[in-house]
C-alpha cells in the first residue's frame, strides 16, 4: 500500500489542487469580492498619546477608507454603524509635527482594507502647561443714590488655567467683571472666568478650571439714607358707571434722606403720596404725584413717583326683543317668519348699554339664493358698537317659508311690531375697585 502511494503521491495531489481551485472557484462566482468605498465617513481615534502633550493643529476628524470583500459580507458592512474603524497611533511621539499614518480595520471578515484617504496626517503636540491665577475683579456701575459699595468678594479667589505652552505663555492673569448699576442691596452673581492677554484681550483655547466664580458685592444705606415704600393715597370717586381696575407705582420704594439720621429711622417704613383725586375720571391716566413727607425728610434723586390708573367701565347685561328684517329676498318671491321677532341679549359697558336705543340696532335674515320652500335661517346682529356683544339669540333660528309673489300686486312683509324695549341692568358680579 505504502509502495503505492508512493507512486501516486503526485496524482493525488494533484487532484486535490485541481478539486481546489474548482471549490474555489465556485465560491467565487457565486460570492464575488466587491471593491468599493465605505458609504460612512469613519470617525479617526487618536490612540496612545502621552498626557503631558496636547494637540496644537487639527486633524481631520473622519477618512474615507476603501474596501474590498465579498458581496455577502457587504451586505453586513452598509447596514452596520461600526463596521470600520480607523485610528493613528501617537506612542513614543513629544514635542513637535509629526506625519503619522493612519491605520484602519473592518471588523467583519473576511475583508480587506484597500486605501484610506488621506493615508496619513500632520500632528503637532506641544507640553501641557498648568499655572495658577488670582482673580482680578472688574466692578462697573455705582449703586443707587445713598448706598455704597464695599470690598467684593470672589469664591473660589484663584483658578487653575492649563493649555499648550504657546497659548499658555501669552496669559498674564484671569478676570471677571460684574456690573452694579443702580444696585440697592447685596449683589451675588456667577459669572465665567476669562483668561487674558497683556493687552486685557480674551485667550481662546485654554482650560479654565472652575469656569465661573461667584461674586459677592455688598451694597449697604449710608448714614441718614432710608429705603421705604410709597403708599398711595386717594380721593373722590371715578365716573358713575366706571370702576378702578388696577394702580401701578414706579418707583414701588423710595430712598430718603435726613440730615438727622433719627428722623428717618422713625418713619414707619411707607411714606404716602399727597392725595390723588380720582374724582370724574373715566380712562386710564398717568400722574406724577408727591410724597407727604416729614419735616426735614427730604427723596433722594428723582422728587416724584409716577402713578398710574387703570378705569374700566361696568359690565352689564340688556334684555331686548327685536323684529325681523328680511334681506337679499327678489322681488318676484315673498316671504314669511315664524316668528317674526327675536329676544337678544346684549352684554357691555354700561354707559353704552344705557345709551343704546333700539333703533339702531338690525336684526335680519339673508335669504339670498334660496328658493321657495320652508328654510330654517339664523337671525344676523348688526349695527351694535363694538364693544357690545351679543350674549344669545332667541330663538337660534327662524322658520322662513318662502313663496312666489301675486303679480297682481307685491305683497310686503307684515307691519313692523313695536320693539320692546328693557332698562339695562348691571352684571351679576360687579367687581369693587381696590386700589
């Protein structure tokens, strides 16, 4: 047996090479390798980089990687997100520019990568500088008139700013700025930390380590200075018919000030207006109005404060029945209404209300297009002012029979009723001006 295999040792394998390349080759046409393009830009890693370092120039974020596998396995690629990866390797490289390769991988096999663009990139890394700076405080704004400022304070009172050495060298300390303008108590505030060159220009690209501070200013009275509210007193009444809806106060306080400090600190905490007369008004209006104060109380800044008045008429309702009145109807037809007057309901101020006369008032119905036969329409208010709406029409709708006109002579609607009229009475709730 050994003999004979020895002497056919070729034969066999031969045959299995030809047996081979016929599987091989079977496989191949029904699979066939596919080279093409990753349909996604690949996101590129930077691995292996020493801590000490930072990157000073970019690099581009993604490449293009090119591929070649068989069509079953890129049926896999297209639907998967990770499918490829790429990455440069940094290990070993300081200080400098540095082209490095770019490197990438499939991770379903079998695959191979054929080209990545760009195949390499430059990367420039300089040292990591660390250094520790006070905050300098840029305080604008004074506060309000008979306060004063004290000595702000920063938490924390230093920051840690690191970055590469070129950015770094051309930071000559932080600063924060925090404006005050017509401040009347303690102002507390967060704000970012900026770092700063020579000229007090902002350095970008730098580490901030915390990013904002919070700063305390304290505001206080100065001697003989007092802050107090102003109440505002009235007199009379607005306009029968009319109510006060609201009252407004700027300023809502006061600073006021006294050569003799117990003066001051004896007031009760308010100060009222001299009084404001109220009496016949009947619109919104603004007045400038004084203070009633204390002998030898004086305001400090602006003597006035502006007062403003917001009048609103009184709601109510009018019951009132009104006729018909037939519109858009051709001469050759006629037509009739059940029934032919309708209840409203009219809601709004009261002087129009009582002022309101029926005579002004329209309520029809359109009967352009129809035709003859029985038609339910809905009554139309006109004529009303508009700030008098109409809460409900009774009956929503009317039955119009419409019909064809004798030609012997035109036919005209029945005479027109006497409209009853109602006195106007007031709302359900009527509110009570507040001041």
């Amino acid at each position: 047996m050994w003999r004979w295999l020895g002497r056919n040792l070729s034969t066999l394998l031969l045959a299995f090479l030809l047996a081979l390349v016929v599987w091989v080759s079977a496989i191949i046409s029904t699979d066939p390798d596919l080279e093409a393009v990753y349909p996604r830009a690949v996101p590129l890693e930077v691995l292996s980089m020493d801590p000490a370092y930072l990157q000073v120039a970019k690099i581009p974020p993604t490449v293009r990687v090119t591929v070649n596998a068989p069509q079953s396995i890129w049926g896999q690629i297209n639907v998967n997100q990770d499918a490829v990866r790429a990455w440069i390797d940094l290990s070993g490289k300081g200080e400098g520019r540095h082209m490095v390769p770019v490197k990438a991988q499939v991770l379903l096999t079998p695959s191979q990568v054929v080209r990545i663009e760009p195949a390499e990139v430059e990367v420039t890394l300089e040292p990591l500088v660390t250094r520790v700076f006070p905050i300098h405080i840029n305080v604008s704004g004074d506060p309000a008139l008979g306060y004063r400022k004290g000595t702000v304070l920063s938490d924390p009172s230093n920051v840690t700013v690191s970055g590469p050495r070129s950015l770094e060298n051309s930071v000559v300390g932080v600063q924060v700025a925090l404006d005050i303008s017509g401040a009347n108590d303690t102002v507390k505030k967060t704000v970012p930390v900026q770092p700063v060159d020579q000229h007090g220009d902002p350095v970008a690209g730098l580490n901030v380590t915390p990013p904002t501070v919070e700063l305390t200013q304290p505001v206080s009275l100065l001697g003989g200075y007092r802050n107090v509210v102003v109440k505002i007193v009235t007199t009379g009444q607005v306009e029968v018919g009319y109510w006060l809806t609201n009252v407004s106060l700027t300023p809502p306080n006061v600073t006021v000030f006294s050569t003799n400090p117990s003066l001051v600190n004896e007031l009760p905490g308010y100060v009222e207006t001299n009084p404001l007369d109220l009496t016949g008004l009947r619109d919104d209006v603004d007045i400038r109005a004084t203070l009633n104060l204390p002998r030898g109380v004086t305001l400090a800044g602006e003597q006035s404060v502006l007062v403003r008045l917001s009048i609103a008429a009184l709601e109510g309702s009018l019951p009132i029945t009104l006729p018909l009145e037939v519109v858009g109807l051709p001469p050759e037809l006629k037509a009739s209404l059940s029934p032919e007057n309708v209840d409203l309901l009219l809601t709004g101020p009261l002087p129009l209300l009582n002022n309101l006369t029926p005579g002004g008032i329209r309520v029809s119905v359109n009967l352009s297009g129809l035709e003859p036969g029985v038609h339910q329409v809905s009554p139309v208010v006109d004529l009303l002012p508009s700030q008098v709406k109409v809460g409900s029409i009774l009956p929503e709708s009317v039955e119009v029979t419409i019909a064809i006109a004798p030609t012997e002579s035109s036919t005209t609607l029945p005479g027109t009723p006497t409209a009853v009229t109602r006195t106007p009475s007031p709302a359900t709730h009527t509110p009570t001006p507040t001041p």
